[in-house]
C-alpha cells in the first residue's frame, strides 16, 4: 500500500517585473496556512514520510512549517507535468508514504489523473491537502481518496 499526499503551497506573493516565479515568499497569510495545515498533517502522518518539494521558495517556506526533513525535488518544480510527478513519487510502484510539496496546475491534473483515470484541470486550493491511498482489495488495485482538507476547514 502506498500514501500520496499532495500538498499545495500556501498563499505567495505576487510576482513582479524581474522576479522569477521560483522566488516568491509566503504572504503572512500564507505563512498562517502553512502553520495551520502543518498542525495538521503532524497529527495525521505516518511515520518515516518521505517528504518531497518542489525548489520554489514558497513551497519550501510551507514545508519547513511541518518541521520535519524533506529533500528538493527538481522533477515536481514549477512547470511539471504529471508525468514528472508520477516519476518522482514512482506511483504506485513505491510503499509507505509520501507528502509531496508542490504546485498549480500540476497537483490538480494528478488528482484528476488519480481519481478518474484522465487529467483534467481540477484546483486544489492553495495550502490544500489531498490524500490519496494505493491499495489492494479482493486481488483488484485501487486508489481511493482518503481525505482533502483546507487550511480554511481547520480555523
């Protein structure tokens, strides 16, 4: 069995001319999602999660908030495809748990992807969790959807 959670970073600043998009730092209402959200998956996460994240800034503010190690991933940065998500994660082929880190579109295509079998463009709000399970039921592979939570849900 396989847990992919898919975490979307918190709310960022806007870019501005000469800033590149890898760069943008939590707002402070960002930061107040990162922490909330963190609270949360603290309590929820299994042991030994490999925590990955994308290179931006941002999403690195909001996975420091769960004061746990992580690695960078290159493979999910902003402008992945589904396909480099699938690869980093190596779904469903990889056991335990893994919390990925990243970014809009490609966090709402896999869920897509995951849930209906085809990508389409699905929002995951920003500093959201979805919860994705791999499993095995009666010899058949599923994937099921274990939770979606929103820092909004948790105040």
């Amino acid at each position: 069995m396989m847990d992919l959670i898919l975490w979307r970073h918190a709310e960022a600043e806007e870019g501005g001319a000469g800033m590149p998009d890898s760069k943008r730092r939590l707002t402070a209402r960002g930061e107040k999602q990162a922490h909330d959200m963190a609270k949360w998956l603290r309590s929820q996460l299994p042991k030994r999660t490999k925590i990955l994240v994308s290179p931006a800034v941002r999403t690195q503010q909001t996975a420091h908030t769960l004061a746990l190690p992580f690695e960078v991933e290159p493979k999910i940065a902003v402008g992945a495809d589904v396909a480099d998500l699938i690869s980093a994660v190596d779904w469903p082929a990889q056991s335990g748990a893994i919390l990925l880190v990243g970014h809009q579109p490609s966090l709402g295509r896999l869920a897509a992807l995951l849930l209906s079998g085809a990508e389409a463009d699905w929002s995951v709000k920003k500093g959201g969790v979805w919860w994705f399970a791999r499993r095995n039921r009666e010899g058949q592979d599923q994937t099921v959807l274990r939770a979606v939570m929103n820092p909004e849900m948790l105040r």
